[in-house]
C-alpha cells in the first residue's frame, strides 16, 4: 500500500512539473507577444520604482503602473 502512495505522488508530481514547465512557455509566448503591443512600445517604460520617481520629478510627469500577473516570468 505504501509503494502505491509513494508511487502515485511522485506520478501526481512528474505531471505537476510538466504543466507547469508547459504553462511557463505559454506564459512567455504572452510576454512577448505583448511587448509588440502598440501600447506597450508607444511608452518609455521602466522597471523599477526608484527609477520612476526620478524621471517623474524631473519631467513633472505621473507615474503610470502597470501591473499583471499573467506575463511574469
């Protein structure tokens, strides 16, 4: 009974890990196709905070945040 368990655990797992390795290709196919969005190229975007707020206060611009959850490598 044990080596059943432990055998379909490791099963569950082996399949887990494909779906997820198959879910993070799919993700970065999304990611860059939507960088060639007009949206996203039409923007001078930055990654980080720090670096936001210094080309706000010297060009007097808002900040604009965009987040997401599903293009995130």
């Amino acid at each position: 009974m044990k080596l059943r368990i432990g055998t379909l655990t490791t099963s569950l797992l082996m399949v887990a890990t494909i779906a997820m390795a198959q879910d993070d290709a799919r993700m970065e196919k999304n990611y860059q196709e939507k960088l060639q969005k007009k949206f996203v190229k039409k923007i001078e975007w930055v990654t980080t905070l720090a670096e936001a707020r210094k080309i706000s206060e010297k060009k007097g611009l808002p900040i604009l945040a965009y987040f997401t959850r599903s293009y995130s490598p």
